[in-house]
C-alpha cells in the first residue's frame, strides 16, 4: 500500500459531517466554527532516519523543520497558527545538552509565527521520533479543490534545494556543501505570512512537502482538473537539478492557483511581502492528468513522481 493508497483507505473511518469540512485530502483538518472561524488541525513527525540523520542534523535545527513542517501545513490553508503539543520518543535517557537546544529552535519558531507549545507527551522508542500537532485558526480556508480550468499556476520558491542536499551530502562534508542547501534541507522557512494573504487572491494551494508534480497532481485529483506545466518556467534553484526540481520532497514552498481576475492582486501581495512568485503554467480541462511542454514547445504527459514515504527511504544510506 502507498502513502497515497493510505490516505484512501482511511477515508472510510475519518468522521464528517456539515462542521468537518476537509480531513483526508488537505494539507490540515478543517473544523467550521461558524461562517468567520475556521480550525485548522495539522500533525506531523520527523523520525530518525527517514526525515534526518543526526550525523548531519544539530539538534536546534531538527527544531526548526519540526515546527516549519507543521507551519507549512498550515501556511497552505491560509491559517494563523495558534497551539501546539509535542510528543517526543528516544530510546536514550533525555539530557539537558540535546533537549535545550532541540526546544529552543522549535520554541523560537513556533513563536516567530505567533503559536505557542501548550503541552504533549514523551515515550521510550527504540527509535527516536518527534511529531508536532498544530492548532490554526482561519475566516477563509484555501482548499486544493477550489482550482478551475484557467487558472495560473504559481509557486513561492526555487524548487529542489532540500533534495540536492541529499545528493550533496553522500560525499560532502556538511561544512561544505553550499549554505542555501544547508539552510534549505536543516532549517526550512515556512510562508506564513504568503499564506495568509492569498487568502483573498488564491482559488487553490498546497504546500511542497513531496515534490511539485505529486503535490500538483494532489490537487488536479482534489479539483477534478488536469494541469500544463512549462519547463523553462520551472524555478528551479541552481544547485539543484531539474528532477530535485521537480520531484524532490521538503521544498514547502506554496503551490497555488490564480484566475485572471486576482493575478494584479497576486503582484500586489507579492510586492508588500517583498516576495517572488513564479508563473509556471495554467489549470486545463480533462480529468486529473499532467502535462509539461518543453523546451520545444512539445506538450507531453507526466507521471505525478514525488516522495512516497512506504516506497523509498527519504534520506541517503
């Protein structure tokens, strides 16, 4: 069974009804309060390993992409993120010289972004595990299923930085590979405050946690749509290849759709948040399939290839 098997599968047992508006197919939950409130319910794990290495991972940064991931998350859906509770599993005794700093980078970065750590639980784990539950609240959650046949596609960063550091890292010293992949893989920066404004400007969005064309075609299956996709269009970072670009996973960059009618909108937001975003195709007709247009202009099918976390091992052997 894949990951995205998985989620179809759990479909069956998650509850809904008029106030669960989303629970499989988002980024987060999303509970109606009332028509101006909106919970936006997230959770996520880094296990060593699969998510990290902790020859490579000092522990404050492990804080950050602990909180960032979750950030994202709640980036994606427009959200003001709020609470948080930690659960923490080591097979080790806990000790000051590794949980100080670890806190201290998740602490930080939950409250540059205005949410607070109110509680959690730990557990003796052979291996050892973090996972984060976040809490945000929205008036006006971004849904992936709200993309239509025109839209302009967009996203926030260059694409494939945390995938290179993957590569680099096989046989370079952490010290030497490029500081902006560094910073890309370790210490990721969640679009919060992007987010947030593409509330009013948005039709669809996503976070990239698995890659562009998986979490692409995550919408195109949400909305019912297909995509097309320009390959010069693709920002792709460059110390990373054109697959990193493409497929590689922890980018969490904001994958979104505009209509015609909000892209001056869109350049407004962009200007006051002093932030680049990057065309890079349009929502079409048909059902659920992704096409790129290459160099030559020659349209072509694409397989959705992306991170899939019970088919292949995310960090280097």
């Amino acid at each position: 069974m894949t990951e995205n098997e998985w989620i179809i599968y759990l479909k069956k047992y998650l509850h809904q009804n008029d106030e669960v508006l989303a629970t499989h197919n988002e980024d987060c939950a999303v509970i109606r309060v009332d028509d101006r409130k909106y919970l936006l319910l997230t959770t996520d794990a880094l296990v060593e390993n699969v998510h990290f290495k902790l020859q490579y991972t000092d522990y404050y940064s492990l804080g950050v992409k602990l909180a960032s991931s979750n950030l994202s998350d709640i980036a994606a859906m427009g959200g003001k993120p709020l609470w948080a509770l930690l659960t923490l599993g080591s097979k080790e005794p806990l000790d000051y010289s590794w949980l100080d700093p670890l806190m201290e980078g998740l602490i930080s970065t939950l409250e540059l972004y205005g949410a607070k750590l109110v509680g959690g639980d730990t557990v003796r784990s052979e291996t050892f595990f973090l996972n984060l539950s976040l809490i945000g609240e929205t008036p006006k959650p971004i849904l992936r299923s709200g993309a239509r046949p025109g839209d302009s596609i967009f996203v926030s960063k260059e694409l494939g930085l945390s995938s290179a550091f993957l590569r680099y890292i096989v046989d370079t010293p952490l010290e030497k590979v490029p500081a902006p992949v560094r910073e890309a893989h370790l210490r990721p920066i969640p679009q919060v405050d992007l987010g947030l404004a593409l509330r009013e400007v948005a039709n669809a969005a996503i976070d990239i946690s698995d890659g562009l064309l998986l979490d692409l075609y995550r919408i195109c299956l949400a909305s019912n749509v297909s995509a097309e996709i320009e390959l010069d269009q693709i920002p792709k970072s460059p110390y990373a290849n054109i697959e990193e670009a493409l497929s590689g996973g922890e980018d969490y960059a904001l994958l979104f759709t505009v209509s015609d009618d909000n892209i001056e909108k869109l350049k407004k937001v962009s200007s006051e948040l002093n932030t680049t975003v990057y065309y890079i195709g349009k929502i079409i007709e048909h059902e659920n399939k992704l096409f790129l247009i290459d160099e030559r202009g020659e349209r072509k099918p694409l397989s959705p290839q992306g991170y899939d976390h019970f088919t292949f091992p995310l960090q280097p052997l």
